[in-house]
C-alpha cells in the first residue's frame, strides 16, 4: 500500500537498521469493522469517509515506527473479513507475530463474532502471538451496542489487552500500533537481566493519560 515511503524510512534509518527483523501484524475481524479504515489512519494520519469497499482477500502495508529510539518495522495486513475468504487469510496467521482483532461498537454481531475469530486465531496462529482486542467506531456513541465494559470482560476472559478505537478521529489509533510494536521490540532485543514488558498494564496505564484517548 505504501512501499514508496518504506523505501524513504529505509535510505535514512542509519546502519543498523538492517538488524531488525520485520514484524507481521495482521488485522482481522468481521466484514464492516473498520479494518482498513484504521490502517489508513494509522499508515497516513487521515479519515477518507466512504471511500472503501469491502476488502477482497488480503493487502499490506509498511511502516517503521520509533519505540523507545529503536525503529521497529511493521508490516501491517489487512484481511478481507466475509467468510468465503477465511482459507486465504488463515494461511497469514502462521507466521504473524501479532494480530489486531477488531468489532465494531455498533454492530452486536461483530462482537458476537469475537470468539469464533479467536478461536481460529488459536487454531492457526503462534502460540505465542501478541493479539489486541479493538472496539471500533468508538466516535459514533450515539449508535453504540456493545459497552465498554463488555469488551474489557472479553479481553479479561481471554488474557488480551483491550481498547476503544475511531478510525475516524484517530482515537487510540496509534497507541494500539505502537503497544504491539513496543511488544515485538521487547521480544526481539530482551536482555536476560531486564525486567519483562507487560502489554496489558502498558496499555492500561496509556489510556489512563488524557492525552491518549482524546478525540483529534
């Protein structure tokens, strides 16, 4: 989607650039979520209203990303959420190091759905892969369906940190990207004697600060 700014982070990241491994992270969810709208917010820091059809099979982006002065290199893709594209986007799961598992507030179905994804998640995915559950469209309160307080009790059950999102305004769009790469970073460069990175708490003390989750 963006391999011409790759190219550009690359000629000016410095010499050790090349040392670190690229992280795949996939985003996936019901069909209608926000998948890619969040991705574009995210890679391009804007909001294209009703620009986007539904995803058909799969794309990628890539970005790098600074997380404690290292720059960690993200290659981010998004799947198609109908159900006649699910063999394609299980065979991505395999060698993901992290996933993004969206619903969106307003539509109780996609919630609904949230187990079924990580059941497959289980199934096909790491053991170990970094997954992050994400209720978007957090801008339209007017319409919303599913509380917050319902994803952080889906979230507890399955031991994932957990956000509200908008694509649209860009709420919490960017600490979710970066909690999974400051995750990948930590796992790809832990030192024996340093203390282990918990996600959870660092997402739980993010969204503390008024900062994070304002509207832009």
């Amino acid at each position: 989607m963006d391999l011409q700014r790759l190219d550009s982070y690359q000629r000016g990241a410095g010499p050790d650039f090349h040392e670190h491994v690229l992280h795949k992270t996939i985003l996936v969810g019901d069909s209608g979520v926000g998948k890619t709208s969040l991705l574009v917010q995210f890679d391009q820091g804007k909001f294209v209203p009703g620009s986007f059809s539904a995803t058909v099979g799969i794309g990628f982006t890539n970005k790098v990303v600074t997380v404690d002065g290292v720059r960690v290199k993200l290659q981010i893709w998004d799947t198609a959420g109908q159900e006649r594209f699910r063999s394609v986007t299980h065979a991505y799961y395999r060698d993901a190091q992290a996933l993004l598992l969206l619903y969106d507030i307003t539509n109780k179905s996609s919630f609904d759905n949230i187990r079924a994804w990580l059941t497959e998640i289980h199934e096909y995915a790491q053991r170990d892969v970094v997954i992050m559950l994400l209720g978007n469209k957090a801008d339209v309160s007017t319409e919303r369906v599913i509380r917050s307080e319902d994803g952080e009790m889906l979230a507890r059950e399955y031991g994932v940190p957990f956000m509200e999102t908008s694509a649209k305004t860009g709420m919490n769009v960017e600490l979710a990207f970066l909690a999974i790469a400051k995750e990948l970073k930590y796992r790809a460069r832990r030192q024996a004697d340093e203390p282990s990175f918990q996600i959870r708490d660092y997402v739980e003390s993010q969204k503390k600060r008024p900062s994070c989750c304002s509207f832009l």
